[in-house]
C-alpha cells in the first residue's frame, strides 16, 4: 500500500523532473546544443546528482525534453489539424506548429540529433498525419496531384534547414512556406520529374540527407 510519503516523494521527483526538461529546453535556447548539464541542473535549482539520477545521461535528457515538446505543442496541433473540414488550412497549420516548435527548439533539436536520439518514431505520428492531410486536399481538388508521401519530409528538411540563416524568433520561415505552397497549388502546375525512394539510415532510423 502505497503511503502519503511515497506519494510526495514521488509528485517532488515528477516536478523535479518536469523543471529539469524545461530548464534544459531554456538553457539549450540560450547557449546552444552543447549547453554542459552541470548548467542546466543549477539553473533548475537541482543538485547535478539529482539529474543524473532522472538522466544518466545528455541524451536522455534531450529526448525527454524534446518529447515534452512535442506532447505539448505539435500533439494538439495534429489533433487539431486532422479535424479540420479544411484539409489544405490542416495541412498549412500542422506544418505551421510544427515549424513554430522547430525553431523554437532548434538547439534541443540539434542536441537530439548529436546525441543519436533523434529517431524515427520521434516524426512518425507527425508525419502520418501530414500525408493524411494532403491525400484528403488532392482529394478536395486542393493540392497538386504529383505530390507523394515522401515528398513531405523533404520538403519540411528544406523549410527547417532555413531557420539556420535567419533569427528563429522573426518567423522569416513563413516567406518560405508560402513560396512553397505557391508551388504546391493544383492550377497551372506543370509536371514534376519522378520522385526518388526516401532513404532511411540503418544505424539511427533517420532519413539520410
């Protein structure tokens, strides 16, 4: 039976861990994806033993504040976009919160991407949801016909790879989304040369750029 010690050791531990993962995200913010951990605990007010013993490690640290993330922001985003009647204004909005959270947490993102945890599985419900998205828009006469399935990780590849030459906070990657879309649009599109398989990387589960 559990006591009422155990439970406010275990709601102290469980906010104590919640502090850390928002800290981090914070720190990395601040001064990048090599931020030291001993950083991160002080400013989360913890002892650098105490995030050991939650963390072992830099990349469980960074996966679990990116999973935080994600549970926070893009989550109820595809939520929201998959229950829109406008599939086009999903599919720009999921896109949208995604690249919101992208360049908000691009130095987590890239101390993900270091530290190996950036895997598959991490994307996959996003990207799902996307190419639901665009099948129910070319469907509705939206979306250009051409457009396949792996076209979507590559062109959120080119749309991130923009927030590394500009301030993320100015939302400059909004002119690109709407330059891509232009081309994405059903009227007058001409003919696109043959898409090419998406490669996976077999050691990380990532895909290869």
């Amino acid at each position: 039976m559990t006591t009422d010690t155990e439970r406010r050791l275990r709601a102290d531990a469980a906010r104590n861990a919640e502090r850390i993962l928002r800290t981090a995200r914070a720190v990395f913010a601040e001064l990048g994806p090599d931020a030291p951990l001993e950083e991160i605990a002080r400013r989360a007010d913890v002892r650098i033993r105490t995030l050991y013993n939650r963390f072992p490690n830099k990349a469980d640290l960074v996966r679990a504040a990116l999973d935080l993330a994600i549970a926070e922001d893009l989550t109820p985003a595809v939520e929201r976009a998959l229950a829109d009647d406008d599939p086009l204004h999903g599919l720009v909005s999921l896109i949208e919160a995604a690249m919101g959270l992208a360049a908000r947490e691009l130095h987590t993102l890239a101390a993900a991407r270091s530290a190996g945890t950036l895997t598959a599985e991490v994307y996959t419900p996003f990207y799902e949801a996307l190419s639901l998205l665009a099948r129910r828009a070319q469907d509705a006469g939206l979306l250009r016909a051409d457009l396949v399935p792996d076209d979507l990780p590559r062109l959120m590849a080119m749309l991130t790879t923009t927030l590394w030459t500009m301030d993320p906070s100015t939302d400059g990657w909004r002119r690109y989304l709407t330059l891509m879309f232009e081309g994405l649009r059903p009227t007058m599109a001409k003919p696109l040369p043959s898409p090419v398989t998406l490669r996976m990387d077999s050691r990380t589960g990532n895909w290869s750029r």
